[in-house]
C-alpha cells in the first residue's frame, strides 16, 4: 500500500475512502483531522495513518481516538525504520503496521516489505494470502511429518513471500539499522543548520526528538518569494552535480484517484504547497562530511 503526500486516508468497509489534507511542514496527519473525520462520518472502521520522511504522525493522540470509537488502525511506516513515537517504536502502536525495504528505504531487501501485528488473527490470515491462499505454509510442508504435497487453498491469495536471499540481506542491515539513522541524522542536522536562514524556504517540521526520527527524507520547499523556483533550482543542482527528487506529487493529482473521488488541489492545500515548491535532498548513511558540506554551500549559494 502506498500513499503519498497528499492524504491519509480512512476507509469506510464498503464505501469510497474519505481523504484528509496533512499538516503543513510535516506532511503528516494529525488528530484533530482523523477526529473531525470521524465525527462527520462515524461508519469509519479503518484509519491508514502514513508516517512520512521517516517521522512519526501523533499516534498517542491517533490512537486515543480511534481506540474510543473501536476504529482499526493500519500504519504505512515505509518511511519510518527505526522511528520512535513517545517512547516506543513505529510498529508497537496500530493493528498493523507496514514497512517498505525497496532499494531506496533506510534499511533494503532490494524489495520487499514486512507486516508486524499482535493480533494472531491478522497474522494468520497475512501468513495465508501471502502464498496463493494455501492453508500451510513452506516451513510447515517441508518440515511437518505429515506429507509435503498434501495442502488446501482455501482463498484467493498471492506470492508475497520475501526470497531467502532478500531476506539474508535485510537480516545483515537490520544489525546496522540504527547506526545507519545515526549517519542520516548528523547530515539533516547540517541541513537545518546550514538553511535555516534562507529566504521563503520552508525546512521540515520536526517534532520531537531527532532521534525518534528515521530521517529517510530531507525537503526544502521553495515558496514564490524564494530567490529561484523550483526548476530553475533543479536544473542548478545538476549544472553542480547534486542528486534531488521531488516527493511526491499528491494522490489528488493522480489520474485515478481524481477522476475516480472527484478530488481537487482545493481540498488539500497543505498538500498542494509542498508539492508546488518540495526537493528532496541527498541522504545516504555514507554520505561523506565533505559532500554534506558541498550541499549547503552550494544550495546557500544558490538560494540566499
């Protein structure tokens, strides 16, 4: 499941999902939005709450909410490994909580991703539509007494199950994880420092500590008093040679979920003014002091 900076989104069963805008600064959702939601239509069932650039969203203030109604909470923490939310970690606090090890995530399987849950019928019920629906899974054919080739399908499931391989390497950069946020965080630590001051440039909004934060992104977001906009600003950062992306552009602008939910940049202006003005920074745990150092010269140069 994959979400971007546009909305959360919470889930009637049955029903067309309800988009919310996010927090200015954070990209995150926020409490007061999933509490007026819920009150507007109380047949909610489900909450996606996205954690985004590797920080958390509230979810002592989430879950406080959404426990009092009985609403299920389902965390996309894509972003967010290692995170911590008021003391505990991204993957403690929802019904389910789902992580991403593409290539380009803070720890990587190549791809792939990991569910975690305390509720064994969730878990049981992943363990089966993770492999075409069959009541048994491989550990248990190949290891049970019982015959290997005698197995049910009992739903329609699918080939979700990480390769051996993949999962050998996420094992060895699970062992380094925090030390990996360690590097990212001392380089987002010189990017705020060093771009505090530039003009009509919004910095993200940390809550917290850094160290709760897994620091996969680090944005700019230019407004229209910056000193260049955004492609001219892309296009100086290739002339020197730096790599930037640009996350990311809004469910609401997407073909489908604008057509299919009538969906307008009207309803998410928070949304809209990240996506106008946001580039992503480099940050990679081997990023060296001295390429650290050549970005925020050259990004001030630019932009002061």
């Amino acid at each position: 499941m994959t979400f971007t900076a546009s909305a959360e989104v919470i889930r009637y069963v049955g029903a067309d999902p309800v988009f919310l805008d996010v927090e200015e600064g954070s990209c995150l959702v926020t409490p007061s939005g999933i509490d007026e939601a819920l009150n507007r239509m109380p047949g909610i069932k489900a909450v996606v709450v996205v954690h985004f650039g590797g920080q958390a969203a509230d979810m002592p203030g989430i879950m406080k909410i959404c426990r009092a109604r009985g609403v299920s909470v389902i965390e996309d923490a894509a972003h967010a490994f290692p995170t911590r939310c008021a003391g505990r970690m991204i993957g403690e606090w929802g019904d389910v909580t789902c992580f991403s090890f593409d290539a380009n995530k803070t720890i990587t399987t190549g791809e792939g991703g990991m569910l975690v849950t305390n509720d064994e019928r969730i878990a049981k019920r992943a363990r089966t539509m993770r492999l075409h629906g069959i009541d048994r899974d491989i550990w248990n054919r190949f290891t049970s007494a019982s015959a290997s080739w005698e197995y049910d399908v009992v739903a329609p499931g699918f080939k979700y199950n990480l390769p051996d391989l993949a999962a050998a390497v996420g094992l060895a950069q699970l062992k380094r994880a925090h030390e990996y946020r360690e590097c990212r965080q001392k380089i987002a630590e010189k990017y705020l420092d060093g771009f505090r001051s530039l003009p009509d440039v919004s910095l993200p909004l940390v809550h917290g500590r850094g160290e709760d934060h897994a620091w996969h992104l680090f944005w700019l977001v230019l407004g229209p008093g910056a000193r260049l906009n955004r492609a001219a600003f892309i296009e100086a950062l290739s002339r020197h040679e730096i790599g930037y992306s640009v996350h990311y552009k809004p469910l609401h602008r997407m073909t489908y979920y604008k057509e299919t939910y009538s969906l307008s940049p009207e309803l998410f202006p928070n949304a809209e003014r990240h996506w106008k003005g946001c580039v992503s920074l480099p940050l990679f745990p081997t990023m060296s002091a001295e390429e650290n150092g050549f970005v925020v010269d050259t990004v001030r140069s630019l932009l002061s």
